[in-house]
C-alpha cells in the first residue's frame, strides 16, 4: 500500500514537475513573443526615418463566451489578431497581413498565417507578387474577394500584372485560391485543393460611353480522377453610359468535365443591369439565369455571380438560379427620401414559360423573395426618423424548414441634442414557418456623444420556442445586449459588448453561414497608424 | 497567453500612436473610376485644393448618414477648391445600385467605385464609414473612424481650421 501511494505520489510529482515545467516554456514564450513584437515596431520608428512610407493598422479581438455543451469549464474563449503593414517606397510597395487565431479549446487548431505582396506600380505597368484579390467584370467568370466584415476571405496567391494603355487595360493573372471562412466560431480553411488558376481579362473604352471586356480564365489540377479532365470559364461584356441612362451585360460559359465520371459538362450565365439616375430620383434593375456557372466545391466559388438579395442569400450560388431586382430610391423633398426593393432569385421550373421563371415563386422552386420600403424623414435639423417594412420569404433555403415568411416593421428616431444624442428604435418580426408562427420583438436606445463615445443598450424577445428550432440555435427566449464604443483617439476604437446574441443564418454577397447564439464578452479594438 | 496578448497589443497601439502624434503620414497615390465613369487621380485633384474622401457602402447605414449631414457644407468646400470623395465600397454585385443611390440623395461628391477594395486595404480601413482629409502636401492631416451624429461638424471644423492655416502659411503681399 505504501509502495503504491510511493508511486503515486512520484508520479503526481512528476506530473506537477512537467505543468511547472510547461508553465515555465509557456512563460519564456510569451516573453519572446512580447520582445519579438516591440521590437519590430521600434525597428519601424527607425525605417520610417529612412524616407520609407509605413501605415499600418491594427484589429485586436477577444472574446469569453458561455458555452453549456463543454463537460469541465463552460466557457470559452477566443481571441484574434490582424495586424497589416505597408511599406513604399517610390513606386515599390511591400504589404503584409499577420493574422492570428486562438480559440480555447486544446483540440481545435489554431490559425496563423502571413500573407504578403510584393508591387511594383509606375503607369502604365503595375505587377505583384504574393496575395491578393481580383473580379473579372461583376465576377460570372472570377471573383477573388474579401469581405472582412463577414470574415470570408477568398484570395489568389500567385502573380498578377495590369497593363494600361490607349483607354485600354490588359490583366494577367496565374494562382492558387483559398478561402478561410468564420463558421461556428471556428476559421476553416475550405479550399485546400491544388488547384491553380490562370486568366486574362482585356477591358477597352475605345469608343465613347461604351466599355467592352473580353475574360478566360483555366483551372489546373495536378489532383484529378477525372479522365481528361478540364476547367474553363470564358465571357465578355458591355457597359453603356448615356446621360441618366447605364446598362451592362454581361455573358459567361463554363467548359469542362463532370469530376470523376468524366464527359462534357457546360454552363452559362447572363446577367443585365440596367438603371437610371437624375437627381432626386435613381432606379435600378438586375436580371439574372445562372445554369452550372458556380465554379468550386462544397462551400466555396472561385467566382461568385451577384445576386440582387440585398439580404446576401443566394439559392445555390450559381449552380441553378434565374430572378430579378428592382430598387427605387426617391427624395420628392430635401427632408424625405424613399426606398423602394424588391429582389426575387429562384430555382428554375421548366413547367413555367422563361418569364413565369424570372417573375414567379411557386411550391417547386426553392428560393429567395425579398420585398422592403423604407422611408426616412428629417422634419428639423436635429431630429431624423426612419420607418421600413422588410418582407423576407425563404423557400427551401433553410434547413429542415421547407419554407419560413419573415414580415418586419421597424422605426428609428434620432435626436441631436447638440452635446450628446439619442437614438431609439423598435421593431416587430413576425415569423410564419411550416409548423410555428411566432414573432420577436426587440427595443433598443442608444446614448452618444460626438467623437468620444456611444453606449447602446437592445433587448429583443421571442414569444415562443418555434417547432423547428434545433439545439444548436438555443432555447433562449430573451437576448439582452449593451455595447460601448469608445474612441480612444481618432485613430483608435474600443467597442466593449455585453450580453447575448440570437446567432442564426447569416448571409453576405451570396454566401451563408450559421451564426452560433452568443452569450458573453466581445472586446475589438481598432487602429489605425 | 490571450489575456496578455491583447494587453499588449492595446499597449503598443498607444505607444505607437503617440510617436506618431503630430507626423502626418503621406497619402497612397490612388488612380479610380467614378460612377460616370472618369478616372479619377489623387494627384490631379490635390492641384485644385485639399481632398476629402469617405469610405461607405450601400449597407453601411452610418456612412449613408455622414454624407447626408455633409451635405450642406458641400458649397462651403467646393467654393474653396476641396474636392470631396464619397468611396463606395460595394462589391461588383451591388455596383448597379450605387449611381442611382448617390444621385437620389442628391450628393454631389465625386462618388468613386472601388468593388475591390483596393482603396479600404491602401488606406487600412477597419471600419465603416472612415474618413480622411489629405492636405496639398500630400499628407493625411485628419483621420476619423465610425460616426455619430454631430460628428459632422468636428470634420467640418478640420477644414476650416485647415483652411485658416492654409491662408496664415501664405505670404503677405
């Protein structure tokens, strides 16, 4: 008995001498992490010096969030570090990204990567190497592009040249895509493919008011099953300008072969814009058929055709879509404007003639229909009300929901009281799905003074669990909030936020997401140098 | 190791800040097309006076109501030679709507297409709206995150301070 507590006891010495030990490893980490990090920046003070160019800025976030489903702790934490850096010099600029990423949990990889671009840019030539982002037209063919704001970022990495000349411009491009999506609080890399793009897109402006553009882009796999295996999108458009009056079309054809199985595989896509602007008064309206344009894997595109959803849903992110949209925005007085959308984006039905497809919804299309008016009025200097009623239908969109109708008035006033101002809002969503109706309501005020800071407090609620919630939305019925953005200085910006999020779908440029609901701390901070 | 790292990274943030208080840092050279489709050129438009320039997006409610309260001001500047830049952020998906918008809210700033956000990564924006005005040394003499209302009035009162200086700086006849 007195061997075995022996042993347990030098084991438990042992054990507690690694901890003191890793402790230790971790400390002198955190020590050489600090002294990398002033160091670099007191080797800035001296570049600058130089007659180098450095700007910078800085996004520092940490956040400490409850989470019941963990066994021993239940929360967790997350922090996340972008720090970027410019250096010119003459026509000579280097850019480089930091990123970090630590969330809490031992058993989820963290994220860190650099990503730089070397440029070299002296009209008419400009030439980079390293990381970057691009659209061909309005991205039918190419859209390499990041939205930090919904934390999707979908660049090249590779080499890129544009040549200017004679109201022309000529892009080179060769690289290799990735995209590093924010999903359920956790970056996944999503392409990690070996995939290699290649293209070229010519613009011109050689006769007046017109633009036409001309694209190719090639797919290359080193990694394919597929017999003789090819991918390429092709495509060109038109723009015309003249006076109040702009219209753009734009064509694209997708080539290649069905993966695995092989044979022929073709896709097309035409979209058309058109709109008119005069003072006072501007309409737009899109038109859109994708039929096998989207070109990627399960969760990404290497391009991405627009959709007209103001929203930023897509069906199926121009695999099988047709729709339209229209937008009015009028101001009949200086103290009053006026909005007017509604943007529709569908499944094909054949049952249906070409218009019927582009105008209607029926049981067997899955899609989205978006409707909104919203109308804002300054009666005095100091006093601005905005009132809107937003109609979302979702059809097949959601999963396990087969269709889900979304009606929200809402109103906001904001009052100048000179020295400080106030703001309140309030509105109503009432939510008609398969099985529930119910609707949440929520309230919010929010107290601010020019320049230094802004303190916002928002309670929203529901009036029941609706029957197709899953676990993974939560059963909270209430979401408290307050935020406090502070600017620290012109050039920096603290927001501190409190309380709990709905989370849900969430949707930007076409691309989703499913947003976990949030209970705790977000800290970000933001610089800019 | 987060806790700290975050402590550390507002600690630098502030010392860095401080020794750049008072250096103004030079603007990027930027070559864009407006809405009308013209080019548009830093350098070209610093010969006439100081520039403005406002990064928004169609989503961006905030920056939609900064434009708005400078709305009045705008023949105030222009009479002085500034130009102002209203720098749509919208992605390629949303280009359609930018001209009709600006045009219904009756803006009369240079309204700047930049679908890549080339500018938003030249000028390090973090958030929406930011804004800059870029005296005719070249340098960012103001930089401004975020807005609320009123804060309108703390921009205006940059460029009339700039212009003030401007005129002191100039030498008596």
């Amino acid at each position: 008995m007195n061997r075995r507590n022996s042993v347990l006891n030098s084991k438990f010495q042992t054990s507690n001498f690694k901890q003191i030990s890793n402790s230790k490893i971790r400390n002198r980490k955190e020590i050489v992490s600090a002294a990398v990090l002033l160091l670099t920046f007191a080797s800035f003070t001296l570049l600058k010096a130089q007659g180098i160019r450095i700007s910078g800025a800085n996004r520092a976030e940490y956040w400490v969030f409850v989470d019941e489903n963990l066994d021993t702790l239940n929360y967790k934490e997350h922090f996340e570090d972008k720090l970027k850096l410019s250096f010119q010099y003459g026509d000579i600029l280097l850019h480089g990204v930091f990123f970090l990423w630590e969330p809490s949990l031992p058993n989820t990889d963290r994220l860190k990567y650099f990503d730089y671009t070397a440029q070299y840019k002296k009209d008419p030539v400009n030439v980079l190497y390293g990381t970057y982002y691009t659209t061909f037209g309005r991205g039918l063919v190419l859209n390499a592009f990041l939205d930090e704001d919904f934390r999707n970022d979908n660049s090249l990495y590779g080499l890129k040249a544009d040549i200017r000349y004679f109201n022309s411009q000529l892009t080179l491009l060769s690289g290799k895509p990735r995209n590093i999506f924010f999903e359920e609080n956790t970056y996944f890399v999503k392409n990690d493919t070996t995939d290699q793009l290649r293209g070229v897109n010519i613009e011109t402006k050689l006769i007046p008011r017109t633009k036409l553009a001309g694209r190719y882009v090639r797919v290359n796999r080193t990694e394919d099953m597929t017999p003789k295996a090819f991918t390429e999108l092709f495509g060109g458009n038109i723009g015309v300008n003249i006076g109040p009056i702009e219209s753009y079309f734009e064509y694209a054809q997708r080539l290649g072969t069905y993966p695995v199985i092989g044979g022929r595989l073709k896709g097309e896509a035409l979209y058309f814009t058109t709109g008119l602007a005069i003072p006072g008064l501007g309409i737009s309206f899109q038109f859109l058929d994708y039929d096998t344009i989207g070109l990627g894997g399960a969760g990404y595109r290497y391009n991405e055709p627009p959709t007209p959803i103001k929203s930023g849903i897509s069906v199926n992110r121009g695999i099988n879509e047709i729709g339209y949209g229209i937008s009015l925005f009028y101001s009949p007085i200086d103290m009053a404007t006026i909005e007017v959308e509604n943007n529709k984006v569908t499944t094909h039905d054949t049952t249906l003639n070409y218009f019927g497809q582009i105008f209607e919804i029926n049981d067997d299309m899955d899609g989205v229909l978006e409707q909104t008016i919203k109308i804002q009025t300054y009666p005095s200097y100091d006093l601005e009300i905005v009132g809107a009623v937003d109609r979302l239908v979702k059809q097949g969109i959601e999963a396990g929901i087969e269709k889900k109708t979304e009606t929200k008035p809402n109103v906001e006033v904001t009052y100048n009281l000179g020295p400080f101002f106030i703001e309140t809002g309030y509105e109503h969503n009432l939510i008609s799905s398969d099985t529930s109706d119910y609707y949440e309501h929520a309230i919010s005020f929010s107290l601010g003074k020019p320049e230094r800071f802004v303190l916002s407090l928002r309670y929203e609620r529901r009036n029941r669990i609706p029957g197709w919630l899953v676990s993974k939305y939560g059963e909270e019925l209430s979401w408290p909030l307050a935020e406090l953005s502070l600017d620290l200085t012109t050039r920096h910006n603290l927001r501190i936020r409190v309380g709990a999020e709905k989370g849900g779908l969430v949707c930007s440029g076409g691309v989703c997401r499913f947003e976990e609901p949030f209970k705790g701390v977000k800290m970000v901070l933001t610089s800019i140098f | 190791m987060k806790k700290i790292a975050f402590l550390l990274i507002v600690c630098i943030a502030f010392i860095f800040a401080e020794e750049i208080e008072g250096q103004y840092p030079n603007a990027p050279d930027f070559t864009l097309e407006d809405i009308d489709g013209n080019t548009v050129c830093l350098d070209l438009l610093l010969t006439d006076g100081p520039v403005f320039m406002s990064f928004w997006a169609l989503w961006c409610t905030m920056c939609i109501k900064e434009l708005d309260a400078l709305k009045p001001y705008f023949d105030e500047f222009d009479s002085l030679g500034v130009n102002l830049l209203a720098i749509s952020q919208d992605k390629a998906r949303a280009v359609p709507k930018v001209k009709p918008f600006a045009l219904s809210h009756k803006w009369r700033y240079i309204v700047v297409l930049d679908p890549d956000n080339i500018m938003r990564d030249l000028y390090h924006v973090q958030a929406m709206p930011t804004a800059f005005i870029i005296d005719q040394n070249k340098k960012i003499v103001f930089t401004h995150q975020g807005y609320k209302p009123g804060d309108e009035e703390i921009i205006v009162e940059t460029m009339r301070a700039l212009f003030a200086k401007g005129a002191e700086d100039e030498p008596q006849e």
